[in-house]
C-alpha cells in the first residue's frame, strides 16, 4: 500500500478518537471524534436537490443499475451509499460514496430498492429521509465490493437487493403493492422517531460506532463535523430498523472493544480505484471488517466499514470445534493427568 490516497485513508482512521457510550434497547453508540482538518468545501445531496443545483432522472427511457446526475452549481456535492433517491421510474439507493464535480454531469451507480414499480410517478428523483436499512447497506456494501474486486465497476447483486428488502418487509409485517423499501420506513416512522433524542450527537463529532447487542456491526465518519451533523440522524434511523423486531439484550460492547476495532481497520488491506465521480474510492479489507473510503482534494470524505460475519461465524465455530474437542471423554482424562 504506497498510494496517496490510500495512506490518506489509514492515516486518517488512525486518527479517531472514541466518546462515551450512548445505549438504547440493544443499540450501542460510540461517537468518533479526530484532530484531522478539512478543508474541501462541498454540499450535501439534500442540500443540493433543495436549492435546485442538482438535477436527477432517469437516463433516457431508463436502466436500473445507473441514473444522471447534473450538478449545475457552483459547489461539489457529496452523495453518501446507501442513500435514497425517490421517484422517476422506481426509488433507488446509491452503491458508493462519491462526489459530482461543479457544473458537470455524470452517471452514477444505483440499486433499485422498489422492484414491483417501473414507470414514472415523477420527472426528477427527489431526496428521502431514508438510506438503507443497516443490514441492507452491509449487504450491499459488500456485494460492491466484489464487483469493484471482480468486475472492475460499481454495481451491486440487484437480486440480493431484491430479497434482502422482501425478507425484512416479512420480519416487520409490511404489505408494500410495490416492494418498496420506503413503505417499511413509513410503517415503523413512529417507532423510529421514538429514538430521535436517545442518539445525540456531541461537539466535534465526525462519526460513530454501531453496535447490535455485544457485537459491533460497523462504522460511519466523515472529514467534517457539518456533514456529520447533517447525514448522522439518516444513519442512526437505519440501525434503529434493526433493533425494532426480535428480543431485547442487555449486552453492550465497552469502549476498549471499539478501539481494538478501529485499530483493527487502521491495519487493513486498502486499494484505491478511480471513483465514479470527483477523487478514489479506497476499498477496505481487514481482520474485523471490510468497507470504502471516499478521497477528495485531500480529505477522506467518508468512510463506512462494516464487521464481517463470515468471519465472525468462523471464530464461532472455531470455539466450538476446540471446547468440543476439548470436552472429549479422552481428552478430559488427558488433561486431568497431566
């Protein structure tokens, strides 16, 4: 690992810096903090479609797995994954972090979040207070992942995409006409909100570790603390998705267990490939965790590393293969023995 943007990154990660822990039903929060500056000034995509800068549709008659995006401001605008764009021909979510250039248009790399739609409700995509749901972004995230590895793009499993959203839409007992991935954010709106003033965001907060009951599920941080602000309560709602089925659990991550985290991924594997947009995108690939790195005009935009199961399933198993072994009749006796 020699790159620039690439030591940009594990220098960066290198940098942060846990706060106390705010917990709430099985979701545990660990705010990040860094002395890293930032200098690059750009706007965020709500704030872009808000002030009529950014324009997005369909390109031409459509086509799934990519949209246009025309940036006629004078400001870069940064586009966090996962988040949604609704409306046009079908609601969409964005694979990769990435920023369009002032004054230009590109295509960018999307999955459809809504499969049993394909026609206009209206011209432009608009905005959405959802991303994708934690598990879904973990998914999808790493299905990029192998696509950027294998296929040298940016496209996601659309068919994984597909039956991730149909197998929560079960878990949360929601009838959605077009499969859509908003319709189980609406249907749980009320629940979520429930939430808001439990998760808050502290001064100089860049970002945060999430943890599901004993387990650390992933990561989010940012080059600046405006954009933290801004993009943080989006991806406090999708974790909050993930604890509103199932039981309860009292077991919570400490503060020791998210630095031997962070430190594990400042040790990991990093490549830069040429974003879609303005800058790198630097895939991540680690003991613990895989995840993207965003880099632009020197700043790491955002990063957003999630845990691995697999792997996570391996160590498991590994522990119960050795106290099995362990508990063989021969193997006691051995041991007393000894």
């Amino acid at each position: 690992m020699t790159g620039k943007s690439e030591m940009a990154v594990k220098d960066f990660l290198q940098s942060l810096k846990t706060g106390g822990k705010q917990y709430k039903d099985g979701l545990s929060v660990f705010p990040l903090m860094t002395d890293v500056k930032s200098a690059y000034d750009y706007i965020t995509l709500d704030e872009a479609l808000s002030d009529g800068s950014l324009k997005v549709t369909e390109i031409g008659s459509g086509t799934v797995p990519e949209i246009r995006v025309l940036n006629s401001g004078k400001k870069d605008v940064f586009i966090m994954d996962g988040e949604e764009l609704v409306g046009a021909r079908q609601n969409r979510i964005v694979n990769i972090s990435l920023i369009v250039p002032a004054e230009s248009e590109i295509n960018i790399p999307v999955s459809c979040v809504e499969q049993g739609r394909w026609h206009h409700t209206t011209e432009k995509f608009n905005s959405s207070r959802n991303i994708s749901y934690a598990n879904l972004r973990r998914n999808q995230k790493e299905s990029v992942m192998h696509s950027i590895r294998e296929e040298n793009s940016f496209h996601a499993n659309q068919s994984r995409v597909w039956n991730n959203i149909e197998e929560m839409a079960c878990k949360m007992s929601v009838k959605s006409p077009t499969s859509a991935m908003s319709d189980i954010y609406e249907k749980e709106k009320n629940r979520i909100e429930d939430y808001r003033d439990i998760f808050k965001l502290i001064v100089g907060q860049v970002g945060a570790v999430f943890a599901i009951g004993s387990d650390i599920f992933g990561m989010d941080v940012f080059d600046r603390e405006d954009t933290c602000k801004k993009l943080m309560p989006k991806i406090t709602r999708s974790y909050v998705m993930e604890i509103l089925y199932g039981s309860k659990t009292e077991k919570q991550p400490g503060v020791k267990d998210v630095e031997v985290f962070l430190a594990a991924v400042a040790q990991s594997g990093f490549t830069a490939k040429k974003s879609p947009g303005k800058g790198m995108a630097v895939s991540i690939t680690g003991k613990t965790g895989s995840g993207t790195s965003l880099v632009a005009d020197d700043a790491v935009v955002h990063t957003a590393v999630f845990n691995n199961p697999e792997q996570k399933q391996q160590a498991d198993k590994a522990d119960y293969e050795r106290l099995t072994y362990m508990d063989q009749p021969s193997r006691r006796r051995n041991n007393i023995i000894r």
